[in-house]
C-alpha cells in the first residue's frame, strides 16, 4: 500500500510532463510573420495568364498580389507568401513560395516578392589588440 502512495505522485507527473511535451511540440509560431489577410470572394477572382509561364495572376485584388498555380493559390503581401488550395482560404504562410512566382515582372505585383530586411547596425570599427594579448603562437600561456 505505502509503494502504491509513493507511485501515485510520480505516474501523476509523468503523465502531466508528457501532456506538456505534446502541446509544446504542436505549437508553430512564425515570429514577426504577420497574420494572413482575410480573404472574402463570393466567387473566383478574374485572373489572366502570366505570358510564358503557368501563373494566373487576379488583376482586380487591392489589398495584396494573389496568383494561382497548379491547385494553389498563393497572396503575397508585403513580401510574406500565403498558400492555399482554395481561392477564398484559408490561406497559411508559407517560407518557401514558388521561384516561378517570386521571379514574376514587376508589372503583375504590387507588392515587393521579399519581406523587407531589418536595419543592419552600423559597422563598428576594429580595435587593434593590446601588444603580446592574444598570445601568439609558439608563447607560453599567461599562466
């Protein structure tokens, strides 16, 4: 009876570490991605086809760039790609839109192919290193 008190607490834990672990490994956060636009069509966007390749592009979209290709259909905005099998969504990010659709002419996007880069830091110049610090090969260590 008293091993079966004493198991008690540390099948609990188990259990309890185990169910944290699942909702830990389910959880996807894209940081500084943002949201997908919401998307509203009673029916198909227009679209024509991009001369010499296989994209549809819908000319009459405002908010961001939308393109169909094979069964997808992809919004770029802001340079941040979302992918979805159906024109009205739901539409999901997507890190890795196709090359044909980031290589498109600039005449059928609005919207930059690529998320804009944050501000590099100004370049520091190099301090020169004390005389003798780091010890140079063949020295004895400054111990």
């Amino acid at each position: 009876m008293l091993n079966s008190m004493r198991l008690v607490p540390v099948l609990a834990s188990l259990m309890i570490g185990s169910l944290l672990g699942l909702a830990r490994a389910q959880v996807s956060v894209q940081v500084g991605v943002p949201p997908p636009p919401s998307v509203v069509f009673e029916t198909a966007p227009p679209v024509v086809i991009v001369p010499q390749t296989e994209v549809y592009y819908a000319q009459g979209v405002n908010q961001y760039d939308m393109y169909r290709l094979g069964p997808f259909w992809y919004l770029n905005q802001g340079g941040y790609w979302y992918r979805s099998k159906a024109y009205n969504g739901p539409f999901v990010y997507t890190d890795h839109p196709p090359h044909v659709l980031v290589a498109l002419p600039a005449g059928y996007r609005r919207f930059p192919p690529h998320p804009p880069h944050p501000p590099h830091e100004p370049h520091q110049p190099h301090q020169p290193h004390q005389p003798g610090y780091p010890p140079q090969p063949g020295y004895p260590p400054p111990y």
